[in-house]
C-alpha cells in the first residue's frame, strides 16, 4: 500500500519519515552510491525536503512496516534535475512545467518478496504504479527522474515507458541518466499488467491529498 505523505499530515508519521530518511542514508550515501549528501543523526536530508515534496511511501498493509519510498516535485518549482543535475541534459532546454513532475530519492528495501524476477519485488511494483495513479489524479502527462543503470534495469523489468533525455555522467560511484517517464492510462496498464497487481496501490484518501498538493503549488506559482 502506497501512504501519500506532505507537509500537512507528516506530523501523523513520525516513525515511518524516519524510517524513510534512515533508508535514504544508507542507500545514496557512501555506502550506497556515494552521492554528495547530507546525513545527519544516520537520516539523509536535503534543501528539497523543504519544498513541500509529495513522498510516496510503500508499506505493509498489516503492520504499517516500511517498505520503500520516493518524492514528487513540481518541475516548476526547485527541483534536483534543474538545480543539481543539470549537468545530464547537456545543453538541452531544462524541463519546466504544470504537467510534468520531478521523481526524486527512489528507495526500496531489498528483503521484500519479489512479484517478478529478481528486480521487482512489491515494493518496487507499489511505488512505480504509485506514480502512475498520483500523476493521472494530478493530471499530469510526464514524470522526470534521474537514476542509475540498475534502476534503469528495473524500469524496463517492470515495463516502464521512459525516454532517455540527456546524456550519461559519471556520479559519485556510478553513471546517472535523466529520463521521462510515460504516464499514460495505457503504458500504467501495461505496467500494472507486468507486475500484476490489478487494483489501486493508493491508501483510502489520496485523491484529496493529490488534489489539494496540486491546488496549492498552484497557488504558490509553481504547478
């Protein structure tokens, strides 16, 4: 299940934003891929954490135990591609607009039960769809990310329709690519059909939260 987490209910999840900051240490800091960032206390923060992010939050529908994670930003607002990897589009116009949100800081706890192969486990599965869902309440037509080859593995494992943009650097440990992903009703399907989870990865509420994200970075200038 898929928890929608803001600014305006955070306070109600201590235990899993801490979870969530913890995993994010562990997996892009030295001992992960060794990105230049900011932990803390064993938690990894950073400036866009204070820019009224949407995190998508997997857990187990049971127990609440966390699972894995990521953040939406509007790509009108600051964002990582345009203010930290810009160096990916090599000179191509920067992406800004309502309809195309930025996917940041993708986390997933390998322990959990795979749905297909080794490169996707439920998870993962729930956060790709969770994607899909927020960007067709939202109504959004595309979702830029950056990501390693690993997770670009996985994308193409699940059925993702993501289009390369930009060119290859060298990131701290690995090679990062920048990416738009298609949020279509049909390529969500088709993903949805690969993973093979058929309902709503969403928690009860998370149309209202969507809307009234969308409605108030609209209000701030940015979406």
């Amino acid at each position: 299940m898929i928890l929608l987490i803001d600014t305006t209910n955070k306070a109600r999840f201590p235990s899993i934003m801490e979870a969530m900051l913890r995993h994010r240490a562990k997996t892009f800091g030295e001992d992960g891929l060794d990105w230049e960032v900011q932990i803390v206390d064993g938690k990894e923060r950073d400036d866009f954490d204070d820019e009224d992010p949407l995190y998508l939050v997997s857990v187990d529908p049971t127990s609440g135990t966390y699972w894995g994670s990521l953040r939406l930003l509007p790509t009108t607002g600051p964002n990582m591609l345009r203010d930290v990897f810009s160096c990916l589009l090599a000179g191509q116009e920067m992406v800004s607009s309502p309809a195309i949100w930025e996917s940041s800081r993708f986390c997933r706890e390998d322990s959990q039960p795979n749905r297909m192969g080794a490169l996707i486990n439920i998870a993962t599965a729930e956060l790709l769809l969770g994607i899909g869902e927020v960007a067709e309440l939202a109504g959004l037509t595309g979702i830029v990310s950056v990501f390693d080859p690993r997770i670009h593995r996985v994308l193409r494992a699940a059925g993702c329709k993501i289009e390369l943009i930009g060119q290859r650097r060298r990131i701290g440990k690995c090679i990062c690519l920048a990416g738009m992903f298609d949020v279509s009703r049909p390529a969500v399907d088709e993903a949805r059909e690969n993973v093979g989870i058929k309902g709503s990865v969403l928690a009860p509420g998370s149309q209202e939260i969507v809307l009234a994200y969308k409605s108030r970075h609209r209000a701030n200038g940015e979406a």
